[in-house]
C-alpha cells in the first residue's frame, strides 16, 4: 500500500532529475527489472529551472546562474588549482616522452629539421656580418637591451624567428641577440 503511494512521488523525483541531466540517464522499473528504458533528457522550462537551484561545488553556496558550478568567491583558487593540475601532467607527459626509447624529439626527422635550421640560422648571420660587421656589444648594452625585458618572449619570437628557449634567454639576459636583429627589436620597441 505504501509503496503504491510513494511510486507516483518517486517517478516524478526521477523524471526532474532526468531532465535536469545534460546525459542519457538509464532508468529500471521496480516490476520489471530485467527490462531497462532510456529516459531522454527534455529540454527544462522555466519553471523546472527556477526549482532547481545551482549550487557551488566547492563551497556549496546557493547561486543565482543555475549554469554555474562555481561561486565566484571559489573560482581563482579552482581556477589555478586547475591549471596546476594540467601544468603537471603536461610536465610529466614531456618527461616520460623524453625518457623514451622513441622520443619524437630525438627522430632522424626532428634532428635533421633542427639541423637544417641551425645551419641556415649560421649562414644567415655569416652573410650580415661580412655584410654590415660583427655588431659593438656597447651598443647592444646600451641601446638594445634596456628596451628587451619590456617585450614578452612570443613578440621577440615573432620579431626574431629564434626559438621561445632563446628569447627567453634573452630577456634574462643570459644571452644576447644577434647583431641582425637588432634594428628590428629596436623599431618595435618603439626607439629609432
């Protein structure tokens, strides 16, 4: 008798929180256990949504946006706990890449490509010495650098064409730019 009462209030409990479901929810009949009907979610109205309120996940506080699972108030410590947690397994994905046998770093395709352009790289800076001289480290002190740790390493890259590890070098000052690019560095720094 009971259970004649409650089926009617616990099939309505079900059929909200299959609405409410972004995913296909599998639901069994009591009666017929052996048998399994897929509920599709229906699209919720308005009023569905009003009595289902959004809550933080992290905190639990009531939120006004029932697409939100964040308050505001959680979201930078989730946000950078996140980014965290990606950060590290992008790391440790690299790692074990590189411990590998077959490293894609270390393929005769990467080597010969690294080849290619570090020869290329040296030619190119041969032809403008001999064309314009080596360039006067005093000027690169004295001109250059001071505009370099006001650019971001992927203007340099882009300026430049050298590799992100170099630029970033570069603006620590462990290493220096080549006497070629120096105007063009310069000229974006906004310096004749």
């Amino acid at each position: 008798m009971l259970e004649s009462a409650v089926q009617p209030v616990a099939a309505e409990i079900v059929r909200i929180l299959a609405a409410s479901s972004g995913s296909l929810i599998r639901v069994r009949k009591r009666r017929t256990p052996v048998k399994i009907r897929r509920v599709q979610p229906r699209p919720m109205s308005e009023r569905t949504r009003e009595r289902i309120a959004s809550a933080c996940r992290i905190c639990g506080l009531v939120l006004d946006d029932a697409n939100r699972t964040i308050c505001d108030g959680c979201l930078p410590d989730y946000d950078q706990a996140r980014t965290d947690k990606l950060s590290n397994a992008g790391k440790a994905t690299l790692a074990a890449m590189r411990a590998s046998a077959d490293d894609p770093a270390r393929s005769r395709e990467a080597t010969a490509k690294k080849r290619e352009k570090s020869r290329s790289t040296s030619l190119a800076m041969r032809a403008w010495e001999r064309e314009y001289g080596r360039g006067d480290p005093e000027v690169y002190e004295r001109e250059v650098f001071p505009k370099i740790p006001g650019m971001t390493v992927p203007q340099l890259v882009k300026l430049t064409g050298l590799s992100q590890f170099h630029c970033w070098k570069v603006r620590k000052g462990e290493r220096r730019l080549h006497a070629r690019h120096w105007t063009r560095v310069a000229a974006a720094a906004g310096f004749p």
